[in-house]
C-alpha cells in the first residue's frame, strides 16, 4: 500500500469495465493483501496464466489491460519472474 496500490486498483477497476462490452463481467479486478513480493514494487497478478507485472504509473496499468488482458500479449517491459 505505501507503493500507492489502493490508487492503482481503484484506477484498473474503473477502467477495466469501462473497455469490455457492456455486461462482460469475464474479467474481475481484485484486491488481496500481500503477495509476498515487496522487493519487486507494487505487483498484480494475471490469472489464469499467472502472469506477473510491476507497475509504477496508470500508463502501466493501461499497458496491461490493453497488451494482455485485452490483446493478448505479455508487456514484457513490465513483467517479472514469478519467482524472483
């Protein structure tokens, strides 16, 4: 939280639904609590292929939705081992 994560899910769960056609409730933002990953910066977790990401701006966060979650493809740039 003190890396401004309550920020940026607000911001992915408001823009999310605003992207997918009306009514797709497919795709869920949620929130956890630690995910045990501190050194990498705030993280978030794509399911089901367990894809994970650092972030560091709204930038990001669009970066995601629309490269992964909506296109389909790894931001690579902002990508990390999940078990580093």
């Amino acid at each position: 939280m003190a890396a401004g994560a309550e920020a940026m899910w607000l911001y992915a769960k408001t823009r999310l639904p605003a992207v997918l056609p009306p009514g797709d409730k497919s795709i869920r933002v949620n929130k956890s609590g630690c995910l045990g990953r501190c050194a990498s910066g705030p993280v978030l977790v794509v399911y089901p292929e367990g894809t994970w990401y650092t972030y560091y701006s709204q930038a990001d966060i669009d970066r995601i939705i629309d490269e992964h979650i909506l296109g389909g493809q790894v931001v690579e740039s902002l990508r990390i081992q999940k078990d580093s």
